[in-house]
C-alpha cells in the first residue's frame, strides 16, 4: 500500500467489564498478599474521598478558645481489624489535632447524651445532647458512596495500567 492510500485496516476491540475482574481473580490466585496489598490501597484511597466531605458537615463549637478541633480530627485510615478495609471519621486521642488537643469528646457529638445521669445517689436529670451523625449522614449520601466506589475502581484499573505502580504492589515486602 502506498503511504496516502486511503485504503486503511482498522482493528478495534471492545473489552468486557468482566475481563477486569477475571485478571483481578487471577492476581488473588497468584499472590493473595499483592491483592491484598492492592484492595487496601485502594479502599483507603476510597475512604480518603469522604473526609473533605465529612470534615466540611462536622460542626464547629463556639465555646473554646480553638474551635473546630473535631473538624480537624476527620481523616482516613487503615483499618485494623477485616482487612483490607478503611475507615473514616474523628480520630480519637488528646494529640490527633495538633498542639491544641484532639476531638476526645468525638462520640458525645456523634452519638448524643441521655438526659439523665447515673450517679452514687441515684439518677439525676442534666440536660441532653441530641445526637449530629454527620458521620452517618456523609457515608449514606449515594454521590458520595458513588466516588468512593470510582476512587477505588480507579485505583485497581492504574495497577493494571501503570507499570510503576504495579512493581511496588508486587514486590516482596519483608515483616
């Protein structure tokens, strides 16, 4: 054929969504720690797409001389226990948020206060707390689960894709 021919072979293939699942199966088989590598780097880039989100919906106290400590606490982390997991929300802990001391009151915000306290007289009445599960309300909101997900398809489809990112997963990690 001459070089301007218009006379041209064009091949194109449309590859199933299944086949990506079919090479993620074959990596569990072959080396269960790379997928497992591999899974909880990618539900914590998922997790780490919610804390922007959640940090933007945590509420910001009025009565310290630093506000807004439980906002700063909000970030992703690995989980410790069903791996590969992530999760997401308030750290716990004095120091989490700097020099001016963590969100230790975290659950009194998420969760609420009865109002009645369970003293060594008896119970008394105090006023309660109602309940800001902005942690709840953030991760039921289908766009954002619907990020996530992407975040988290993104970063299984640049292992297949990027050959950088695919040696340090594969490589041996020594304990």
């Amino acid at each position: 054929m001459a070089a301007n021919s218009l006379d041209r072979l064009t091949i194109s293939f449309n590859v199933d969504s299944n086949y990506e699942a079919l090479r993620l199966g074959f990596l569990e088989g072959a080396n269960p720690s790379a997928y497992k590598r591999l899974l909880s780097i990618a539900t914590l880039n998922a997790a780490r797409t919610m804390v922007n989100p959640m940090r933007a919906e945590a509420p910001v106290g009025k009565t310290t001389k630093n506000p807004g400590r439980l906002r700063k606490s909000v970030t992703a982390r690995r989980a410790r226990f069903n791996t590969p997991a992530a999760v997401v929300g308030p750290r716990a802990g004095r120091n989490r948020a700097g020099a001016s001391g963590g969100a230790w009151y975290r659950w009194f915000v998420t969760s609420g206060i009865s109002g009645v306290r369970q003293t060594k007289n008896g119970p008394k009445a105090v006023k309660a707390v109602p309940a800001n599960p902005f942690v709840t309300r953030v991760s039921k909101n289908e766009g954002r689960q619907k990020t996530a997900m992407e975040a988290m398809a993104k970063t299984v489809e640049s292992f297949f894709n990027n050959g950088a990112f695919r040696d340090t997963i594969m490589k041996f990690k020594r304990r």
